[in-house]
C-alpha cells in the first residue's frame, strides 16, 4: 500500500515586519502600472485623431469626436453614427471632423465641429443619429464657415464658440450669440478667442491681445491685471474649493488668480516644465477625481496633481499607454479615466487595488521563480532572469525593474549575508556589490540556502548527490567541504531548514522524506519522516515480513507551513501535521476536500497575518488553521485577473484590507493584487445588457413595428451587448425566447442569437449579462408577435365555414354518385385479388434440389399487381433459371407472365440467346400492344454459366477468388419489341463459392421517404459483403435491406430477387 502526499510550490517565507504605517507607504511606492485597455486606429476602424470622447449616463455607451465623425462603442462593436435625413440644409455639413462632446443633465449629448453642430437623437431602429441643427442660426451668420472649437453645459444651456462667436443653445433655439471678432485675420490674431472654458460656476475665455474675461450676467469682463496673458495660450481653467481660478498654459506653466485678484506664478518648477515640454492641451470642463486630484492633459501624457499643484503621479507611454499624445479626458462616475488620443482611445482604471509590472518595464520570460522580500525589495525570477523591483520614490519617475545578470532561468534564490545566491539552469551565482559572478556550474544543483545555525555555511541541494556543504576559503571562494545523501544514491532536489539545525527535504521520487540534523560543524544525520499507517499496517504482518519495507506506505510529501505548524495534504485531502518528535506525519483530523475540488493549482502562507492562501480555478481561498480545524476567513473573486495565465509562483504579506498578493504571470508579468480593497473598488453596476438590433430576415426591424407577418419572418435575429468597459471582451449573455425556449441557454460570449421557422406566437426574449468580475446584471426583456398566416386568420375561418356547409350540400349529392362507385370498385378489387393469386401461382413452389448449386428466391409485391416473375428448369444437369418484369401493373401484367411461362414449358433446350429469340416472336405474334417483357436468363452447367438479356437490370456474379463481384449488363430490348431480333449472350466461369443474382429494378430503384434511390452501387456492396452466406441468407439480406430502406414502407413496384450459389 502506497498513499503519495502532494502539495503545489512548496513555499518559503521570510517575515519581515514594519509598522502599519510603513507598509501602507510602501503600497503607495510599490504600485505598479495602471490598468489600461487601448483601442487603436484599427479597432475604431481607422477614424483619424480622436478629439473628444466621454460615456453617455443614460446607456452608458462610449461616443467618440474624430475626424472621420462621431464613433460609438457598445462594449462590441465600433459603429459611426450616420447623419439623420433632412433636407432643409446641405447633409454634407453633418458628417466630417468632429471635436467637442457634451452631454446634459436630460441626456442629450450634443457634438460640435467643423461647420458642425447637432446632437444625438434614437432612430426607429433604436440606434441614435446625429441631427444637425447649426443650420439654424439666424441668416445673418454663415453657419457654413463656424469652425467650433469647444463647447460646454451651463446653467442647462448648451454654449460653444468660435474664433469670432460664442453661442448659446436653450434646446430648441439660438436664444444668445456674442461677436468677439470679424473673420479676418489669422486664429492669432488680436480680438480672437483661444481659450474657453466653464470652472467652479463660472465661464472664462481668452482673447488673443487683450486677455481673460468671464462670463457675468450674460456679458463678458475683462479680468484686471490680465493683459499678461494676451499673447499667452490658457489650455485649461480650474477652480478649487477655496475659489482660487487655476490657470495652465504651454507657455508660461502654472498661475494661480487668487479671490482678492492678484496673479501668482507656480513655484512647481517641475510642474513649469512638465505643461511646456510636454504642451498641455484644451479642455472646455476640466473636472476632478472624486478624492480631489486633477488630471492634466497634455501631448506628453497626463498628470495628475492636487489643488496645491502638487505631483501626484505621471501616466504616459512607459505605463502602457499607446499614445500619450492626448487630446482630451473625460472622468465617469467610478472614477476611470477615458481619454482620446491622436491614434485612438484609451481607458485608464486607476485602482491601487490591482496593478503589475510587466514588458513595459523590462520582464522577460514566465515569472515562475519563487517571489520574495528580501531588505525590504520585492524580487522575483523568470525563466530570463532574477529581477528586483526598484520604487522610485518620485511620481515623475516610474519604478524600475532591475536585472541581477543572472543572465538565466531562475529557480529558488535567497539571502545570504549580503548578497543574493540563486540556482539556475546552468549552476549556482551570487550576486554581490552589484556584480553578479558564478559559484558553481554543476547543472545539477537543484537549490541553495545559508544556514541558520553557522551563517558561514552555504547548504546546496542536489539532484544527484544530494546535500552538500560548503564555505568560502581565504580567498573568498565557496569551496564544498562536506557532501552526503540520506540513503546511499538519494538525491536532494528541495529542502526547508524549519529551525537552527534541523531540515526537512524531499529526497524526490518515490524516495520519501527526511529529517535532517546537523551541527555547527557541518555533520549531517538523516531520520526518515514515516507515514502515520507504517506502524498499524506492520502490526498487522508476521514476523517474517515486519521488517520488508515495501509492503509499507512511502511518505513522499511536498509541506507548507501554518498557523499550527508544517502540514502536507494527503491524496484524500486529509492534512496531517509534521511532527518532528517521532519522524511522523501525524493526522489532524482536519479535511479540505472542498478546496481540493474547487480545482487547487497553488497555495501560500502570510507570515504576517499566519493565514494560508489556496488559489483555485474557482477563486483565492483564505485560511486560518487551528489544532482540529480550518475556517475559511473569505474566498476572493478572481475579478479582472485571468487565473490561466498564471504560473502558480506568489508571496502574500500583510495585514486585513492591505494584504497584498504578489502574482507570477507567463506573460511576462507580476502582478500586485489587494483582494481585500479590489472588493470595495469593484462597485457593482446596476447597467443592464442593450439590444442593438432586431433582425428580421437579415433586415434591421423598426422597434415601432413589432407584430411580423408569418412569412416574413422566418429567421429572426438579436443583437445585444453590455457596456461595462472592464476587459469587456470577458463579458458573457444568457437569453431566454419565452414561447420557444425551454431554459435560459449557457453564459457564452456570443453577442447575439438567431432563431428560425418560428411558428406564429407573442414572444418575450430576455437577455442578461456579467462582466469579468462575474457580476450578473438584471434581465431585459424585448417582446414580439409574429401573425399567423392568412390561412389561419378569422378571415379564412370564416371562409372555412361557408366552404364546409357548401361542402355539406354538395356531399350528398357526391354520396348518391359514390355508392353507385363502390360497387364497381368492390367488383375490380375481387378482380384484383384473384388476379394476385394467380401471380403467385406462376411462381415455383420449391427451388432446385441440385448438389452443385444452392439455390434461393424471392418476390416483394407493391401495392398493385405487378409483372415480376422467376422460374427454375431442370434438362439433363443444365439448371436455367429466369427472371423477369412485365412492362405496366394490373391484370395485364399477369396475363404477359403467364404467356412467357407457358412458352417456356414449351421450348426445347435452347441456348440462352435462342430462348429469347423465340419468346421474343411470342409475344410479338400475340400483339399486347405496348405490354413488353424484360427477362434474364441463366443457364448454369458444371463450372460455366451462360447468360442473355432482355432489357433487364445488371447481373451481379461474385468471384470468390477475386473475393470482387462483377457487374454484368448485357444489352438488349424487351421482349414482343421487335421482331426477329437477336440477343447478346456471355459466358463466364462459376466455380465454387462464386455467387450468381439476377433481380428486377424493384431495389436498386426504391425511394426512401429523403428522394433518394437505393441504388445499383449499394446493391454490389451488400452482396460483396453476405457473399459467405447462403444463398437463402443471401435473398433474405436483400429482401430486408427493401424493408431497411423504406423504413417498413412498401415498394412503388415488385422487388424480385434470384440466387444461385455453387456448392462444388
């Protein structure tokens, strides 16, 4: 009996404590790149710079200025939004370069531009369009010349300017229009406006060569001591909580106007030079996070800085953004940053909770090498490299990830004095004072630890020789002083020194594990770790066999620490405490099978708060062990972390809402994660998923008419999606088709569903979605009729019933005429029926009784009388034997059979041609008219067999030493065709076991209820295939295959079958 104790990443931790404090600073140091998701000019579908973008909060879709027109993202699909028809103004006006967005408190967005001023309005189709409304200035201004440059809400008004104008729009009309400017002149020229924006309350514009204004009781001031600014460009306005009017400027950096009037230059020198450098960029409503900070665009990134203009953090290229040259923000109600940019959009969501380092920064390769703090430093290794992360302490300045030069894939490192010694694939390394220089390259050490009991020994683990102890010698060179195994030829693949002195190690395999002592002089003893059955299992055995070891369990474990001490798992998910007393694994009585099938992948231990942590496909499990128990503390969401690409590698630390998870990725990533406050950032939205299209017949149905025609409707299709903009390509739908559906279908990602021949009905279809997180949203629902078809209206019902009393009047006149009928047809069906047993008794009884030959037949009748016929005739030891299809059904057809057998009694022996040849004039002397006969004929004697043909189907002879049936057709026509004519005759040899079958068109041409014929090439198959058989099982194998075909129907016409077998 073997029990094998398994465990994912044994893991080490290093406990490293400060104060609360401190760590929450250190948080603050250590967050790594922002989530971005980018959508480039190829996603968008190529619309040239994007000049505006903000999230619509009524449907929260994302609408786009570019310069290609208005965009607009559903989470799915990028569509442009299309102008709405009109003819009071050239349409042409309604498309081109868009700029501004702006949305109002009723949620109306209105988009400015280039001779371009409308907004948004739902077509009949549910989808919006942009209705242009410029066109409606008063005729004294050429609304084909405005070139808008921005605009704003204010006071629940609309207001946007020009160069030369300011406008104002109360919803319907133009009720204010204030001239700044002729249209001569360049955009710089004196009396222009550059400049304007809504801050606090309260609108400011500048006016190249004169300088700022504000907007107060519907009329612009001039702003005393501002002529400063009148050659100087004001990108963006901003008034903070103490009234102060904060001004940023490409050219002259940061000013304060303070309440009492007085202009105050920025003492921020950094911040100076980072707005002119970098060259911040317009915006008509710069608005704040929730927490206060400011985002400041520009064509150099964003960022973000308080109301005392101090730098709080920088966002650019080296933070995952693909342009940072940015044209505008816009901030939603959770806080995520939207921003256009010259080469597209991107989203910034700038949560703590959940940041990482990445290729951005300099990772190569799978962090799968241990994670661990070591003096104070996250640091990490990949299958390229040991890395440390470096805070920059600056928020201009990113934190960096620092190359060790190990220059290789990394496995277990750790601390050593001052230096960092790590395995890796070609030896052991140490990295000191900055260098990085080989110890060893033996390739086959497998780790490395120093020693907690003489700091001055260096133990390494190793794959073939297992423990090896070794020193630095005079020189400052590690030299191995000691090397031993826990048994002979045991190697020492991993190891853990639980205390001064003591190890516990893995001798990998099936070897087992070990407790190993040594003291300060390096002298090793080795006690192996037994498995808690050995002792009640070997009480059981007799004495000869107490002491054979393989009848006794292996104890191979990976551990982990807790709370309680060093546990393993069994493969029953029982956990058993190591105990370093009696070299056993003891049981606690605790059982985590619940973890164990939430499909476990990797686990961790807090030193810090003595939790232990199980990562499963089904979320992060949290854990505190007791002596007897387990209590699950909390199972933590995946969220936005996508768990498959994960390489199991992790360290946790810290307390509560800051325990912070440190994640290995194989894309090249680590990845921080705060569980605890990544669940107070995921606010729950209430948004429900969208329809985005009713499709009737691949045609957009109008949401206004939503009863179908039945025949109009034979393929109905949805389109939905679900705006929430978090990895959005991770949203999944559910639907339901109330009327149809039996259940709600599986989540999937598929944006719509199709349905077909829905019969006439009122429907309800129901749509629900979830993000990334696995928030479900509320069900929508969507309802439909679909008529039924003209001929199951009242109408045709009540053109039913005067059909059917029409029909009442009119049977019984039909009744006295059809009773008149039966008699005739009750006379015709005798006549049938007697005309059927006369077929039947043409046919022989018996078949041949010939030693030679095996010989079997058969006759399927359809629903009418038919002309299929067979016979055998012995002469001397010939067998002949025929069969045959009279032309037509009826009485007829069985008058022709009984003239062919009768005519056949009568013939001598003949060769097969010549029979035919007499039948022939036969029937043509009598003259049936158009009734022929088709006929084949065999003659079969010793190992040859004749053959001849009258317009019948192939013969079909097996050759069984070819093991190949040959397809014989003999031309010829049928019988009383013409005259005098002469018929083709074959010969070939039949020797034993080949097999001869002659049938009518009866099967080869049956129709299955599909239209599809039998056909001559399965006949060929079937025969092939049963050529082992009798002949009996032969006929009856094709006379069932009738029956299997048309699935028990009957035959259109007669299936006559015929098979002669050669025994010798």
């Amino acid at each position: 009996m073997k029990l094998f104790i398994f465990l994912f990443f044994p893991v080490i931790i290093f406990a490293q404590s400060i104060s609360d404090k401190e760590f929450i600073k250190r948080l603050e140091e250590e967050r790594g790149n922002y989530s971005i998701q980018n959508y480039d000019q190829n996603f968008l579908g190529r619309p040239g710079y994007v000049w505006g973008i903000l999230k619509s909060n009524v449907d929260n879709l994302i609408y786009m200025a570019s310069n290609s027109g208005i965009l607009e993202y559903d989470g799915v699909n990028v569509r442009t939004v299309e102008v709405k028809e009109d003819s009071s103004y050239q349409q042409r006006f309604g498309y081109g370069l868009a700029r501004t967005l702006v949305q109002m408190d009723d949620g109306t967005i209105y988009v400015t531009g280039n001779a371009k001023f409308g907004r948004l309005v739902k077509n009949d189709f549910g989808l919006v369009e942009y209705e242009y409304l410029l066109h409606k200035l008063p005729d004294s201004i050429d609304y084909r010349r405005q070139v808008i440059w921005g605009s704003l809400e204010y006071e629940g008004k609309l207001i946007f300017y020009t160069p030369n104008f300011v406008f104002r729009w109360d919803g319907d009309s133009f009720d204010k229009i204030w001239k700044f400017s002729d249209y001569a002149g360049g955009r710089a020229s004196d009396g222009k406006i550059h400049g304007f924006a809504k801050a606090g309350n309260t609108i400011y514009t500048r006016r190249w060569g004169y300088g700022l204004y504000k907007l107060v009781d519907d009329e612009f001031e001039f702003i005393e001591k501002s002529e400063f600014l009148s050659q100087n460009r004001i990108e963006l306005f901003y008034e903070t909580n103490n009234g102060d009017l904060l001004l940023f400027s490409r050219t002259i950096g940061a000013y304060i106007l303070k309440k009492n009037g007085n202009f105050i230059k920025s003492s921020n020198s950094v911040l100076n030079n980072w707005l002119i450098d970098n060259g911040v960029y317009v915006s008509d409503d710069l608005r704040p996070f929730s927490n206060g900070s400011i985002p400041i665009h520009s064509r150099g990134g964003i960022l973000i800085i308080d109301e005392n203009l101090n730098i709080l953090n920088n966002i650019n290229n080296e933070d995952g953004l693909a342009s940072a040259e940015i044209n505008v923000s816009f901030i939603d109600d959770n806080d995520v940053l939207y921003v256009a940019t010259t080469t597209g959009a991107s989203i910034i969501n700038l949560k703590n909770s959940l940041t990482q380092y990445d290729s951005n920064n300099g990772i190569e390769g799978y962090v799968w090498a241990p994670i661990k703090r070591i003096d104070g430093l996250i640091h990490f290794g990949s299958t390229k490299e040991l890395y440390s992360l470096q805070p920059s302490y600056d928020p201009m300045n990113n934190n960096t990830i620092k190359e060790l030069e190990f220059n290789d894939q990394m496995g277990r490192y750790h601390k050593f004095n001052k230096s960092i010694i790590g395995a890796h694939n070609y030896g052991l390394s140490q990295h000191l004072n900055g260098k990085t220089k080989l110890i060893s390259s033996d390739y086959d050490i497998s780790m490395s630890a120093q020693s907690k009991l003489n700091k001055d020994f260096l133990i390494v683990g190793h794959n073939v020789d297992g423990l090896k102890v070794m020193k630095k010698d005079k020189f400052g060179k590690f030299q191995i002083i000691k090397t031993y195994q826990p048994e002979p030829g045991y190697p020492v693949p991993f190891f853990e020194e639980i205390s001064p002195g003591r190890l516990i190690l893995s001798a990998g395999g099936r070897r087992g594990n070990f407790f190993a002592d040594y003291d300060k002089f390096g002298n090793f003893t080795f006690n192996k770790i037994e498995h808690p059955l050995k002792d009640s299992i070997k009480s059981t055995l007799p004495d000869s066999l107490k002491n054979d070891l393989s009848l006794l369990p292996d104890s191979t474990f990976n551990w982990i620490k807790t709370k309680i001490g060093y546990v393993v798992f069994s493969d029953s998910s029982t956990v058993f405490k190591i105990s370093d007393e009696n070299n056993k694994l003891i049981s606690t009585g605790i059982n985590m099978v619940e973890i164990q099938k939430a499909n476990l992948f990797s686990q961790g231990y807090n030193e810090d708060s003595e939790t232990n942590w199980y990562f499963t496909r089904n979320g992060v499990y949290e854990v505190e062990f007791t002596d007897s128990l387990y209590n699950i503390l909390k199972v933590h969401n995946w969220g936005e972390i996508d768990y498959n690409e994960l390489t199991g590698r992790n360290f946790i630390e810290g307390f509560g809402e800051n325990q912070t998870v440190w994640l290995g990725s194989r894309d090249a990533k680590l990845i921080r994660w705060l569980p605890y406050k990544s669940e107070l950032e995921n606010l729950i939205t209430s948004q429900k998923p969208i329809l985005r299209g009713f499709y009737v017949n691949n045609s957009l149905q109008s949401l206004d008419s939503l009863e179908l025609e039945y025949d109009s409707s034979r393929t109905v299709k949805f389109e939905y999606a679900y705006p929430v903009f978090n990895k959005e390509e991770n949203n999944q739908y559910r639907v339901f088709l109330k009327g149809q559906d039996s259940d709600t279908s599986e989540w999937t990602n598929n944006s719509f569903r199709e349905y077909t021949n829905l019969s006439e009905n009122n429907y309800t279809f129901y749509i629900q979605a979830r993000d990334t997180n696995g928030n479900a949203s509320d069900f929508i629902s969507f309802n439909f009729s679909i008529l039924p078809p003209w001929y199951r209206t009242v109408y045709a019902y009540t053109l039913y019933l005067f059909t059917l009393l029409f029909g009442f009047w009119s049977f019984g006149r039909y009744q006295a005429k059809k009773s008149l009928e039966k008699a005739d047809n009750e006379r015709r069906a005798g006549e049938l029926e007697e005309a059927k047993k006369i077929q039947q008794s043409m046919l022989p009884k018996t078949f041949p009784k010939i030693k030679s030959y095996d010989v079997s037949a058969g006759l399927v009748t359809s629903t009418e009388i038919g002309g299929d016929y067979y016979d055998f005739f012995e002469k001397d030891e010939t067998l002949y034997a025929v069969c045959g299809d009279a032309t037509g059904h009826g009485t007829a057809s069985g008058m022709m059979v009984s003239i062919i057998k009768s005519a056949l009694n009568g013939l001598p022996a003949l060769s097969t041609n010549k029979v035919l040849y007499e039948l022939n004039n036969i029937v043509k002397k009598i003259d049936l008219g158009t009734l022929k006969m088709s006929l084949n004929i065999c003659e079969a004697n010793k190992n040859k067999i004749t053959l001849s043909s009258a317009a019948m189907p192939p013969v079909y002879l097996y050759n069984s030493i070819s093991k190949k049936t040959e397809e014989i057709l003999i031309r010829g026509l049928p019988l009383g065709g013409l005259k005098n004519e002469t018929f083709d005759i074959q010969k070939r040899d039949f020797k034993k076991g080949d097999v001869l079958v002659m049938l009518s068109d009866g099967l080869p041409e049956a129709e299955n209820s599909n239209g599809e014929l039998y056909d001559y090439d399965r006949v060929l198959s079937l025969i092939t295939k049963n050529s082992k058989k009798s002949s009996e099982e032969i006929r009856d194998k094709l006379i069932n295959e009738v029956d299997r075909w048309l699935d028990g129907g009957i035959p259109d016409d007669d299936v006559t079958i015929v098979v002669i077998k050669k025994n010798t």
